[in-house]
C-alpha cells in the first residue's frame, strides 16, 4: 500500500455511514407523519360514527369532539392547534330521509414532536361521513 493512499477507506466508511444515517431518518420521519395522519383520520371516523348515534345536532357536536379528542389521546398525538368541526344539520330531516353527519377533524402537528430536532409544524386533516339511523329518535 502506498503512503498516499492510507485513510482513504476509513473516510469513504464515515461517509457512507453518516449518509446512512441520513437516509433512515428521513424515513423515520415519513413513517411518523404516516402514522400522524392515520390516528387524523381514526379520530375522523370515530367522531362521525358517535356522532351519528345522537339525538340531536348540539349533542352530535359535542359526542364528535369529545370522541375526537380521545381518540388522539389514546394515539398519543399532539396537536398545537385541534378543530373539530361537524356539519350535522342533517337531523333536522324528518324520520324516514336519509341523512348524514360530516365529521372534519383539522390537526397541526409539531413536526418535533414526530421527529426531535426538525422545526415547523404540518396540518393534517381528515372528514368522514357516517349516516344517521333513517327510524331512529330525533330530536
């Protein structure tokens, strides 16, 4: 081996670990944001479908809210800024018609809290549709 030459494998070895290193956070921080966005979406649906065993608009409101936020508890995911908005006008159709309640749940996520050292933040939202019982009790 030539004097010249010595240490040559030793930096390629570094550089190819670092940029190893690199590559498996950027997909730990893919795979983070995959799973933020499915308990998003979990919490959309739960929220529509307790929503749509009410009895009412007001008591549908805040069954979703209450059922969205849980649902997010139990995922462990923070949000710096949660709204649940639920479009539920659709008890006041008369027993019989088909109606629906829209459950939008609109998230954003500290992207530090996904992935320590990044900054920023990401919003992430979802909207479900769940129908409500065309026989059941309506206020």
């Amino acid at each position: 081996m030539k004097p010249s030459e010595r240490g040559d494998i030793t930096l390629e070895a570094v550089v190819g670990v670092i940029a190893l290193f690199l590559l498996l956070g950027l997909g730990l921080a893919g795979e983070r944001l995959l799973v933020a966005d499915a308990a998003i979406d979990e919490a959309a649906r739960s929220a529509a479908r307790a929503a749509s065993i009410a009895h009412d608009g007001r008591t549908a409101a805040l069954t979703a809210d209450h059922r969205a936020r849980a649902v997010l508890a139990d995922q462990q995911l923070t949000c710096s800024s949660l709204d649940v908005n639920v479009d539920a006008r659709d008890f006041t159709k008369s027993l019989g018609e088909t109606g629906y309640v829209v459950a939008t749940v609109t998230c954003v996520v500290p992207l530090a809290d996904l992935v320590p050292g990044i900054g920023g933040s990401r919003t992430l939202r979802s909207e479900f549709r769940s129908p409500i019982d065309r026989y059941g009790a309506r206020s």
